[in-house]
C-alpha cells in the first residue's frame, strides 16, 4: 500500500499484442498523457489518511504508472477475503466504483486509474460512504490488465467513457482496440462480463467494430443501460450536449 501519490506518467508503450491489419488501432498504450498531479491540500491530507488502506503500490518497472510485470496482484490478500471481482479501468472521479461498493458490500473493487487526483476524489467518496471493499491502483491499466491481473480471476470489469480522443489525428489513443480485448478477455473468467459504455458515436462504433471481430467474447453491441452504472459527471456533459450513451456488454467465451 501507498502513502505518497504519484502524478500521472507519460504515455506507457507497454501492450504486447499486434494492430490490427492495416495498422488502423496501434497496440501501445497511449490513451493518457502527462497532467498535473498536484493535489490540493485537502486531497492531500485525504491522501494521506486513507491512501495506507486502500491504495495498492505494486512494483514499478520504469514510470509512474507503470508495474513491473513479475508481479501478480493477490486480491485475497489485498481484499483480506476472497469474493467476487469487479475491476473499473479508468475509474476517473471514482463516482462509479464508490456507488457500486456501497451497493455491494459482498463484491470486492479494484479501480485502475493513472490520474493523482482523481484517485483522491475517489478515497474521499470511500470516506464519506464508508465502504472498505475497494482498492485502487495508479496504473496503467494496459499493464494491469497483461500481467498484474492473474488470468480468468475477474467477474466483471468496466469500461465507462473511455476518453474519446476525438479528433481523427488522435483516435490512435483509444483504449479499445484489438490488442486491449485480448489482454480484457485474457483476465476476464469465462462467463464473465466487460460492460462499456461511450458517449462518442464513432468511438461506440470502434467498440462495436473491435468486440464484433474478437471470437473471445459473446456480444451485445447494443445493450441496455447497466443499472448498476450511475450518471457520471462525464455522461451528464454528454448528455447535456445532445449525444447519444451507447452501453455494449461482451461475455467471455469458455
Ligand atoms: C473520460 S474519463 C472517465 C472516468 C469515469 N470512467 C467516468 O465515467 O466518469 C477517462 C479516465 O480514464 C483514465 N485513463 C485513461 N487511460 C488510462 C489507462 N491506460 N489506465 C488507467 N486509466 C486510464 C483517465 O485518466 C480518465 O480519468
């Protein structure tokens, strides 16, 4: 566990697998770029207080938000229990994970997110909810998810608006490609569920382009809402600006 925080890292070249034909997706891991991770003196002391309990620091292997791929996360040992696994890539303010804990006292969270300060949004909403079923990690979810993860141990894992990197010179930093399905399928149980959900038509087109060409996932490339998803911050600005939320659920094949 942590006690310092770690700003958020350069972009991390770090996923194995191939691009697509036609190099249209690249593999590396760009979907984030460097940002301020100064924290305000409440978030700080926030920090401070909660980070020893919550935060899990793996190794790192170079940058920040990187891990060293030796290591395997022990969730019973991390949880303290065994149960049921949900994992939030890309948890942001928190405002999904800290809902669903509430909620489901008896599942166990890990919310993977490069961003400083969102991590301590995130620890302050776990204060004020009181849920101790929760851990976060300052990473890379790429790399998490390719050798921090131990295969096939996790029930669910999330993806909810994904920065959209909208503009066509940097759609390449998409987090969904087909190399991130594999390493999503490769932790992912069988039976067990990706949920994602993009307020950005062409990104759910990308979505639905790169769960429709996987042969490791049952897909629904338009699903209903998820109930347990709450109306982040990011949706409402979506929302509020006339788009569309499309919800996709892919189920992991035996
Ligand atoms: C648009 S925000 C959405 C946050 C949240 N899911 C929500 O719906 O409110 C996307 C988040 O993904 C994080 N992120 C982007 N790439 C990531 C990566 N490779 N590993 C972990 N987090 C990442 C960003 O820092 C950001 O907080």
């Amino acid at each position: 566990m942590s006690t310092s925080p770690r700003p958020a890292d350069a972009p991390v070249e770090s996923t194995p697998d191939d691009d697509l034909p036609g190099g249209r997706y690249r593999a590396r891991t760009v979907s984030f770029v460097q940002r301020s991770g100064r924290l305000k003196d409440r978030q700080q002391r926030t920090w401070d207080a909660l980070a020893p309990q919550f935060v899990v620091e793996p190794p790192r292997s170079g940058g920040r938000t990187s891990v060293d791929p030796g290591y395997v996360l022990d969730a019973a040992e991390v949880f303290g229990r065994s149960a049921r696994l949900v994992v939030e890539v890309g948890s942001g303010q928190g405002e999904a994970v800290a809902h669903a804990a509430a909620e489901s006292p008896e599942t166990d969270f890990l919310a993977v997110e490069v961003y400083t300060p969102g991590v301590a949004q995130t620890l302050q909403r776990l204060r004020t909810s009181g849920s101790t079923n929760v851990r976060l990690m300052q990473a890379d979810a790429a790399m998490v998810l390719g050798t921090t993860i131990a295969p096939a141990s996790v029930d669910e894992l999330w993806l909810f608006f994904p920065d959209p990197w909208h503009k066509s010179r940097h759609t390449k930093r998409r987090l969904v490609t087909p190399a991130f399905a594999s390493l999503v399928a490769r932790v992912l149980r069988p039976g067990g569920t990706w949920r994602l959900a993009t307020d950005w038509a062409d990104y759910a087109r990308q979505m639905r382009e790169v769960l429709a060409a996987s042969e490791e996932f049952d897909v629904d490339l338009d699903a209903p809402r998820f109930a347990g998803r709450p109306v982040t911050s990011f949706e409402r600005k979506g929302t509020e600006k006339g788009r569309d939320i499309a919800d996709l659920t892919a189920v992991r094949r035996a």
